[in-house]
C-alpha cells in the first residue's frame, strides 16, 4: 500500500482508526501562551508509542524494535491550555523495513496541527533494519487511514 493523500484535503479525525485523548499541560505552553512546537512532537509520539506498544496488537514481535527515522509536522492553527486533545493516527504506507503513519492533533473539532513519521523496525541485537513480516503487515491493516488514494 503506497498511498497518497487526497489533494487540499483537511484532515478528518473519522479517518484515522486509532486514536485516544490527551490534555494539554500547562507546561506545554511557551512565552506567548500557546504550545509549543517541539510539544507537538510528544503528542505525536504518545499516538505512535501507545499503539505499537501494545502487545495485544501484534505490532512488536519479541527481539524487534521500532526506531523513528522521520517526522514531518504541519502546524495547522495555536492550541491553548487549558483543554484536551483528540490524537489520530492511521498507516499510510508501508516499505520493505518501515511504516509510515499520518497523525493528526484535534481540539474542539478542529485539526490543530498533522504529521507523517516514518518508523523502521529493527532488530533489537544487531540494531539493524529488518524486513516487515506477514504477520506484522497483517496486524496493522486495522489502522490503516481512511480518506487516502486506494483506501
């Protein structure tokens, strides 16, 4: 699946299959009241952590690592404290050794800010890519993104 998204699409939280709340901190905030852009990058990371983490998926075979490699951020518009957030992700594409995931940030309806991040899997000894296997492919056609090219 190499897929790409639609052209001048706004992100819709509908389109991404996993996704869990979060608050925005106080201490995510920066002098001019908003937060800050290198929070952003945590937020994303919650999304991707919490998924592929969860043994229950099947995403993390034992002896198997994920490394992120890229992250791509869109800031689409400020986000303020105090309130929640809505976390989406969905997988976009997958390579011979890595998935790429689109993300997204909601409050109050609205996309705060979107992402895509590329992450390789690795083998936990030889700290080396390590091809995708069925199994793995498998388990993450669940969360692929909605609203994309073939999907």
């Amino acid at each position: 699946m190499n897929a790409t998204v639609r052209p001048d699409s706004t992100p819709r939280l509908e389109d991404f299959p996993y996704r869990l709340s979060d608050n925005v901190r106080f201490a995510d905030l920066d002098p001019n009241h908003h937060v800050n852009n290198a929070v952003y990058a945590t937020y994303f990371e919650t999304g991707r952590v919490t998924l592929m983490k969860d043994r229950s998926f099947g995403l993390m075979p034992e002896g198997l690592a994920w490394m992120l490699v890229r992250l791509d951020i869109h800031f689409r518009a400020e986000l303020r404290w105090p309130g929640t957030i809505e976390l989406g992700l969905g997988v976009s594409k997958f390579g011979r050794t890595s998935v790429t995931f689109d993300q997204v940030v909601f409050s109050q309806g609205k996309c705060v800010a979107s992402a895509q991040s590329v992450n390789v899997l690795i083998s936990e000894s030889s700290r080396k890519p390590t091809p995708l296997t069925a199994d793995i492919i498998e388990n993450f056609q669940r969360w692929r993104r909605r609203g994309i090219d073939g999907i």
